[in-house]
C-alpha cells in the first residue's frame, strides 16, 4: 500500500491575497483581515475600538466602498458603516448584535496550468491513500478529483472525505482513497480545546479509519500545525508545540487501546530540530519516513521551496510496526518550482514558471507492505 502526504496549496480558488507574487506581500493583508473580524465580533463596540475598526478598513480598502482589493463587506441587515458624502467611515452599530453580515476574503481562481499540475501529481504519485492538505472543502475536492484528474487521463480516487476545520479561509486537510482502501469510521478533534480555553488545531486533526484489503485496521491523522507566517514567531512556535502536545496525547490514547499501525502526516511547519515538534519526534515511538534506509530524498532534504535542510515541513510519522513494513519511499518534486540557476530538479514541462507549480511543497511518499 502506498501513503502520500501532499500540500496542495493551489486547488480551485484560494484567497486573492494569497494569490500575490509574493507572500509577504499578502501577509499584511491577511493579518489585517484576521483582526478586523476579531473586533468586528465584540459584543460592544467602544469608541476606541470603533476607531481601530475604521484604521483597518481603510488600509483593507473600504473606505469608499464594502469591496476592496482583497476583502468585502457584507452587510446584510442592519447597517456597521456609514459614509458621509463628505468623506470618510463612520461605525454606527453599537455592537455585533446590531448588523448581520461579514467580512470575507475575496477569492480568484488559481493559474489553471497550477491546477492540472497539481493533478498531475497526484497522478504520479500511484498513492493508494493521499492525504491533502489546504484544500478548501469535500465538494471542491470532490470535483477536482473527477474534473480534473480524471480529465487529463488519471484515475479518480475511489472515496474523497474533508471534515470542515477551524480555519475561516477555507484551508482544511482531507483524505482521497482508491477502491481498495474504504474509509471507515472517522473522528474529529475540531473542538479540542487548550486550558485557556482556546482551540488546539488551527485547522483539525482528524483521525480516520481505513479500512484495506488484508483486514488490517490502520488509523491515518492528518494534520497541517500553525504556520510560521502570522504572529510572532515565539507565539507561532508555542501554538505549534501544543498541538504537537496534544497529537502526541491522542497517539498515546491510541496506542494504549491497542492500536499498532497508525501515521500521523501532513505539514507541520517546522523542522525536526525545533522544539515546537519535540512532543511528537522525541516524546513518543514514532518514527519518520525520511529514516528508513529505504526511503530516498532525491539528494535534497527538505519539502519545501528549495527543500534544505532548514525547509522540512512535511512528515510521515509511523508507529513502530508501521515503519517496521516500510519498503520503499521517497519526496515528488516534479510540481515544484526547481528554480533555474542552477535547476534543482526535473519537473513536468508544464511547469516553466514558479506561478505554473503545482505548490510550493512536494508530496511525500511510503510504500508499507500491510
């Protein structure tokens, strides 16, 4: 059976901002969104917080309008804003209450060559179970998996699931299936929550059960930990050290009811040396892919970008028994952007520009003999 991890980053629409040449372009925008609708969902609005509201709106652009470049403003009913003729924002409700509506980021389609490059390796990768990560929903999924692979000649996965996260954009992690490998029973963590009270998982981390043809019970945890790109990095890595606390707890429950073949994959935004992932590399049996003498980086260590040592982000964590049946494994780069002085790797000759890559990660990949 082969087990894929792949961050598909470019499937259907995705956030404008996100769209940008360059993220740090986008990174103001999306933290400055992030914010309004965090003082846009307080029960009072005081006049200190009215004017921080009027701050963001109009470096987001709505100062003349409820769309701008990136963000639009949907008032439904009950009025947020007013704008005098003589210009400028005014903030009229007195609280969350009083409007029905919201802020949303404006979407626009990928590059469509991204798309089928996306496509492609998903096709490549022969993967009898993929799990995805930053796709947007089943439905999306769904039709991509159908629309596109199976338009350019690949065969569809068999069973497509995505259990909505926590993530407002739309950025959620999913598990696509051949016929011979049925989803069974699935278990989402969604609410957990920390002892602040706050939610663990930026976006979830869903277990699912898979049910293969030697009658094996295997469990799959698919997750996608908090970026490094918003926030302090301090705060970001303590974020991510708590929801590698608490996977490494749901592994440990796991394992003491007796389950033996369980992975844990997707992208976890940092490194094996960072101490935001010890819980889970050093606190627990697991045992990464990239370890077995079998698997093959391709010469580059990482996932990520140029895919150094300082970009491994994407993991293929296995219990013991599991790494123990590993025959074969190894990183797709062909939808990565190789660069081109000197080109890294080889790539599909569609990809002829960074905005054609199919994401800015590779897919990564086990062969376990189960």
């Amino acid at each position: 059976m082969r087990l894929a991890s792949f961050n598909v980053e470019n499937l259907f629409n995705r956030a404008k901002a996100m769209n940008l040449e360059s993220r740090s372009e986008g990174k103001p925008v999306l933290e400055k969104f992030a914010k309004l609708n965090e003082l846009l969902a307080e029960d009072d609005y005081s006049d200190t917080l009215k004017q921080r509201m009027i701050n963001l709106m109009i470096e987001l652009g709505l100062e003349k309008s409820d769309e701008g470049p990136f963000v639009i403003l949907r008032q439904n009913r009950g009025g947020l804003v007013k704008r005098p003729r003589t210009g400028g924002l005014q903030i009229v409700a007195s609280g969350r209450t009083d409007w029905v509506g919201s802020l949303d980021l404006i979407q626009a389609p990928v590059d469509e060559e991204a798309m089928r490059n996306t496509a492609r390796v998903m096709m490549d990768l022969q993967a009898d179970v993929l799990a995805v990560v930053e796709a947007e929903s089943r439905p999306a999924l769904s039709a991509f998996n159908t629309g596109i692979v199976g338009g350019l000649g690949g065969i569809p996965f068999a069973h497509v699931m995505l259990i909505d996260g926590n993530d407002s954009r739309g950025i959620d992690v999913g598990l696509m299936t051949r016929e011979s490998v049925s989803i069974g029973q699935m278990r989402s963590h969604v609410d957990d929550r920390g002892t602040n009270g706050q939610l663990i998982f930026s976006r979830d981390c869903p277990e699912f059960e898979l049910l293969l043809p030697s009658r094996e019970r295997f469990l799959l945890l698919v997750n996608h930990l908090k970026s490094k790109g918003f926030g302090t990095p301090a705060a970001s890595s303590a974020r991510r050290r708590l929801q590698a606390e608490r996977v490494k707890a749901i592994y440990e429950e796991l394992r003491g009811q007796g389950e033996k073949h369980i992975a844990i994959v997707g992208d976890f935004n940092d490194t094996p040396d960072s101490q935001a992932l010890d819980p889970l590399l050093k606190g627990t049996d697991l045992r990464d892919a990239f370890e077995h003498p079998s698997f093959d980086d391709g010469g580059f260590p990482g996932t990520f970008g140029s895919c150094t040592a300082a970009n491994k982000i994407d993991y293929l964590l296995l219990s013991p028994e599991l790494f123990e049946k590993v025959t074969a494994g190894g990183v797709l780069r062909k939808g990565l952007w190789p660069g081109v002085r000197p080109k890294r790797w080889d790539v599909f000759a569609e990809v002829t520009k960074p905005v054609e890559a199919a994401s800015d990660h590779a897919a990564v990949w086990v062969d376990l003999d189960i």
